[in-house]
C-alpha cells in the first residue's frame, strides 16, 4: 500500500463515521422537537376535554417505587417535555438520583413521565422538581402528586 492509499482509507473512514453520528444527532434533536410538540398537543387536549386521569393511573409500578412507597414514602409524577430515549433516562436519573429526599426514581419513555418516591417525611417542592429537571436538561410541564402530600 502506498503512502497516500494508507493516509486517504483512515480519512475517509473518520469522515464516514462523523457523517454518520451527525445524522444520529440530528435525528435525535428531531425526536425532541417532534416529541416536544406531541407533548404540548396532549396537554392541550387534556385542559380541553377535562379528562381526569387518577394519580395512581399516572404512577408506574416499578419494585423500587413500590419498595419506596412501602417505606412510607409519597409519590409525585411529573410530565416531563422532551424525555424520548434512555439517554434521557439517565439524565433524569442522575440529577434525581443523588438527591438525598429521594427514595426511588423511575423515568417512563411510554409516558414521558418522572415518577419520584420520596424518603419518609421528605418532599421537593413543583419549583424544586422542575429547576433539577433543568438541570438533566428537560422542562416540566406538570406535577401530579397523590392526595396525601400537597406543598405549594
């Protein structure tokens, strides 16, 4: 092999794969604009029809959840905007994870949703949700929360 061959195979193998992982990003940003938009267009039609969905329909039972909660933790569910992959997962589990109220933590991709068990006696509050969720890189667009906790 000569020495331009030798120089040239490696270069254009690089440009490939950086072509390819650009297509990746790009595709990925797209899912969040599209999923963003999908987002809004269900809450939009929620506050419309005035469905009525039950805290416990909201919460996803995971056994780390039901651990927590049999602890004698409280549950909160968040809508988050934009959550579509594990890579967003593992954001939201980073940032919520190291938290020393939390108990549990479980981000449902099927519904976008953050599902939080807090320590016994512990709570954050919708604000202090939504700043974390900022944080990992994502907006909370509501905060659900069983009837026995309720913090303004």
């Amino acid at each position: 092999m000569n020495t331009i061959t030798s120089f040239l195979i490696p270069l254009l193998l690089l440009a490939a794969s950086t072509a390819a992982w650009g297509q990746h990003e790009h595709e990925h940003q797209h899912e969040h604009q599209h999923e963003h938009k999908q987002t809004h267009a269900a809450t939009d039609a929620t506050a419309v029809t005035g469905e009525n969905i039950s805290f416990t329909d909201r919460l996803t039972a995971t056994p780390e959840i039901e651990a927590a909660l049999a602890n004698g933790g409280n549950a909160v569910v968040a809508d988050v905007l934009g959550v579509v992959c594990d890579f967003c997962a593992v954001a939201m589990n980073k940032v919520f994870g190291k938290q020393e109220e939390v108990a549990a933590v479980y981000v449902d991709l099927d519904t976008k949703a953050l599902n939080l068990v807090f320590m016994p006696g512990a709570t954050l509050t919708d604000e202090a949700i939504a700043s974390l969720a900022v944080q990992a890189g994502y907006r909370i667009a509501a905060v659900h929360r069983s009837d026995a906790v309720v913090t303004h």
